[in-house]
C-alpha cells in the first residue's frame, strides 16, 4: 500500500496513468421502497437509504448477522484494487429534489428481526472484515417495519477500539413519535471515552415500545458528508483540497448512505463519487 505522494501522482492516478483505472461510480436513490412510497423522514434526523429503490439496487432487510461487500446487493458497485494497492476517495457529488446532508460510509456488518417488545439482550454478533481495530466505527439501530408508539430506550453492549468488551452505550429514545419510522437511523452513542466499536454483542430495549416491528443494529464506518442546500442545487466535495483530506476506501467496502432531512420530504438523490486506486 502506498500513499499519493503530490498533485502530479495524483493527476496521473485520475487520468488513468496508474495500475488501475479510474473509477467513477454514480448513484441514483428514489423515493419508494419496494415500489412504494418511502416514509416521510423526520427533519433533522437521520434516516438509512439502503432499503430506497435505484441504483444501486434496494438492500435486503437482513436476518441474521451478516459482513457486509461490495458483493451485497444495495452497495455502491466498486471494484476492489488488487496488488496491495488502495482505493482513495478524492471527490463527491450530490443533489436532489429536497436539501439535506447525504453521509457515505462503509456499511460494515448488519443484523435484522430484532423485536421492539422484546425486553431482554437481544444478540448480534459477527465479525468484522474491515475496520477490525473498531477506530471510527459507529453502530445504529435501524427500523425496517414500524415498531411501536410507547417510547422507551435502547443500549447496546459491545467491544471498544481498545478491544474492551461489555461495555454499554448511552442509552437513547427509541420507540414514539420520530423514533419508530420505517428507515429511521437511531445512532447508539458510545460510553465517554471511547472512539470505537470492534463488535456488538446484543442490544437491549429497556421496555417494550407496544409493537415488535423489525429492526437491526448496523456497524458502519464513517467516509464522507456532501450538503445539498436546496432543491437541484449541486453539493460537491474536492478531498484533494479540503478536509478531511483523502478518505481511504477499504477492500470490498460497502459503500451505503445515511440522510440527514431539512423537511419531511422523502429524498430523490443522484449523486456521484471519485476514486482513484495506488
């Protein structure tokens, strides 16, 4: 592996003269699910795309714990670099029929079937293929089928960057109003001084939301944001010249989407990415 040296390795990498060509993935997210209207986000809050119909196709609800690929359906089609070489995020953009922040990340391990009336240590589990030292991941409970209206809260136990195991997030509203949606991304704190999630062991539901819907916990790791003001308006990020610098993309990455709404519009989304493999 090896790093872009100057501008010049960089301009030689985009414009094909490397090891590997160039790739310049696009993406295009419509508001319906399985044909059907997508649910209204809440503004504000963050809300998961991996169900949206588009392209790349809708991701499956999970069932059991899986690690997620490239190869899983509802990913950012790439191709994963060969030779020991890297793929290097160098720029994004997006634009819609509604304004909002679009977060890309890496979608590391999923779960589904979890119940919001079940009040015991629901398990997770899996392992992770990427990001394995935890540095940066973050893990959220995802709803996939509408859980109940009796707002309660929700923990998850899992292993920190320092490879700790048992320890338990803050715990978060989960369940009522604006936390219960189908595509609703409830992001699970982490305890003070941690950086990091290597693994989830279970989450729990403090008391039962009155409806046991569907949702899972989901491991990402963090790539990149692109605001959209308004409506057609272009949000565009150049990694080469503003930060955070060059994000590496990991090997097989998943690359998914979260959407942070200014309104209560379900999001139309087209978007690109820049990515240059050394």
């Amino acid at each position: 592996m090896a790093a872009i040296t100057d501008l010049s390795d960089l301009i030689s990498l985009s414009s094909g003269g490397g090891t590997a060509q160039p790739q310049n993935p696009w993406f295009f997210k419509q508001a319906r699910i399985a044909g059907a209207a997508a649910t209204a986000p809440i503004a504000g809050r963050p809300a998961s795309l991996w169900r949206y119909d588009g392209s790349p196709a809708a991701g499956a609800v999970p069932t059991t714990v899986a690690a997620c690929t490239n190869a899983t359906v509802g990913a950012i089609q790439l191709t994963s670099p060969g030779g020991g070489r890297e793929l290097h995020l160098i720029q994004a953009w997006a634009t819609g029929l509604v304004g909002g922040t679009l977060i890309l990340y890496d979608r590391l391990l999923h779960i589904g079937g979890l119940s919001g009336t079940v009040t015991t240590a629901q398990t997770v589990g899996g392992t992770l293929t990427r990001y394995t030292d935890g540095v940066g991941n973050f893990a959220m409970a995802e709803i996939y089928t509408i859980i109940g209206t009796t707002a309660t809260t929700i923990t998850m136990s899992y292993t920190d960057q320092g490879g700790t195991s048992g320890q338990t997030s803050t715990a978060v509203v989960f369940g009522g109003t604006g936390f219960r949606e189908v595509t609703r991304a409830i992001y699970l704190p982490l305890a003070a001084g941690d950086t990091g999630v290597q693994a989830v062991a279970s989450t729990t539901v403090l008391a039962t939301t009155g409806t046991a819907g569907n949702f899972g916990i989901t491991v990402g790791h963090p790539l990149a944001y692109i605001g959209i003001g308004t409506a057609g308006a272009p949000g565009w990020r150049d990694f080469v010249t503003g930060l955070p610098g060059i994000p590496t993309v990991g090997d097989d990455a998943c690359l998914s989407l979260l959407w942070i709404p200014v309104t209560t519009t379900a999001p139309e989304i087209l978007g690109g990415l820049g990515i240059v493999e050394k």
